[in-house]
C-alpha cells in the first residue's frame, strides 16, 4: 500500500513539474500578502539573465506602483507590510545589481522583518529552489489554481486590474479611520537611537550599492496632502537630504491630485498616473 502510494506521490511531482517546465506560469498567483511578498523575493533572488536595469525597493506604498507604466526593465521589489531595507538586503543577497535603484523614502523606520528575510534567504532552501523551481511560492498547486481562477474572472468582467473602484476596498469610514490614525502617527518622529540605528543601516546598503556601480535614487510616493507637512514626513526628509546629499530625490507633484484610500496608499487609477509621472520624471531628469 505504502508502496503504492510513494509510486502515485512520483507520478504526480514528476507531472507538476513537467507541467511546469513547459507551461511557465505567467499570471499572479499570490494568494495572500506573505505570499506575494515571497513571489517578488524569489522572483528576483533566482532571475535569470542579466540584472534589471531598474530595481524599486520600499513598502506597500510603492508595492502599488503599476509595472506597465514603469520604466521598461523596471523590477518592483517593494514589499507590502515591510519596508525599504528588505528589498536592499534582497538585492545584495542575489548578488544581482541593477543599474538604478529607486528608494522609496516615506517609510524610513519600520522595525526589520527579520523573520520573513529567514524564510526567502536560508542558504538550504535557497539551493534547492534555485535547481528545482517547483518549491517556489509563485509555483506552488494552490496558488496556480488560484491565480488561474482569478485570471479567467478578469478576463470574463474585462477588467485589466487597473480599474478603480470609488475606495479600492475600503469603506468611507475605514479610510477616515486609518487617516485619522496616520495624522497621530505623522505627528511623532523616532527618538535618536531609532533614527541612527535605521540611517546607518541604510547608509551601508546604499554604499554597497554605489561599490557595484548602481546609482541610488530617492523617491516619495504621493500621500494624502495633509501628512506630507506632518513632522514626520519633513524629519524624514531632511535626514535623506543630510546623510545622502549626493543621491537624487525626486519629489511628487502634489497639484495633480492624488487620491489615497486612506492617506497613504493610492486608488489604483492614482497609483497608475503616478507610475506614468515617475517614468516621466526619471528619464528625463536621471539619464
């Protein structure tokens, strides 16, 4: 019985897996933010072929920026729920350097995950996904399953993903609520040790980066106009103008009305103007 269970277990991997070589998948399969954080990791930790020539790094703010409205070549590392430091440590542990990194500079303190670094950087598990890419997360059954059903109900509504609803998922009063929250938040700036702790962090990262040949370039993602004047936000933008004056900042325009959710992640149809106004800015001002 055991043997014959072993045989049909063979069967099916060696299936999957055929399934996989010769029909890549090609459609989101995220099924939760974890997973789609881990997507994006592995997708970069075991590419294929030469570096990007453009790599974004950041939080969920960034994670929203649209790939087709980007810069041809562009890698969106940002990840939802972390922060820019992951996605700088991701690059350095790929041992792949772009010729541009974009950091996005809203989030400068969010404690370090180190937990989910753990689980896309063991030196184990890095060697067995990189020569068998079934056990990465973009591959595994039940995200395939999922992403196909969720591809197939795009494709029936016709709605391409870049279509916003009025709130993008929240409701009125949820978005007034994180709002509120976020201006309490903006209010305060981290105490010194927070602050040293996470520049000096970055510093490292940004200088490793520039040794490889990459050009650094900061970037602030449009927020709700009342928390860009917050404390918070000028602090972290004075300490980025202090300790990297010689690094690009490029800067939204806040007169083309941005929308966010909820003061700090844009509607979609936001998000994709904006990614059209960063490509924008970025050619023509950081060739």
């Amino acid at each position: 019985m055991f043997k014959r269970m072993f045989i049909t277990f063979g069967v099916l991997v060696a299936a999957y897996a055929a399934l996989l070589k010769w029909m890549p998948v090609t459609y989101d399969t995220g099924q939760h933010l974890q997973g789609s954080n881990r997507i994006k990791a592995e997708g970069y930790l075991y590419g294929e072929g030469a570096a990007p020539n453009d790599v974004i790094v950041g939080s969920s703010l960034a994670f929203r920026m649209v790939s087709d409205s980007l810069p041809s070549g562009t890698y969106n590392l940002a990840v939802g729920g972390l922060s820019l430091q992951e996605g700088l440590d991701l690059i350095s542990k790929s041992g792949r350097w772009p010729k541009r990194v974009f950091v996005e500079a809203n989030i400068l303190f969010r404690k370090y995950d180190q937990g989910f670094m753990d689980k896309v950087s063991d030196p184990v598990m890095m060697a067995a996904r990189e020569k068998v890419p079934m056990l990465r997360e973009k591959n595994q059954p039940s995200g395939w399953l999922f992403g196909w059903v969720k591809q197939r109900a795009k494709e029936q509504v016709g709605a391409d993903g870049a279509a916003s609803t009025e709130l993008d998922g929240n409701t009125e009063v949820a978005g007034r609520f994180m709002l509120d929250e976020q201006l309490e938040h903006y209010k305060r700036i981290p105490g010194e040790d927070t602050v040293q702790q996470h520049l000096e962090r970055l510093a490292s990262s940004v200088a490793e980066l520039e040794r490889h040949g990459t050009h650094v370039v900061f970037f602030e993602m449009p927020l709700d106009t009342r928390l860009m004047e917050m404390p918070l936000a000028e602090a972290s933008r004075a300490l980025i103008a202090k300790h990297f004056p010689g690094n690009a900042y490029v800067q939204p325009d806040m007169a083309k009305g941005y929308i966010t959710t909820d003061g700090l992640h844009l509607r979609k149809e936001s998000a994709a103007r904006w990614s059209g106004d960063f490509r924008r800015m970025t050619e023509g001002a950081l060739q």
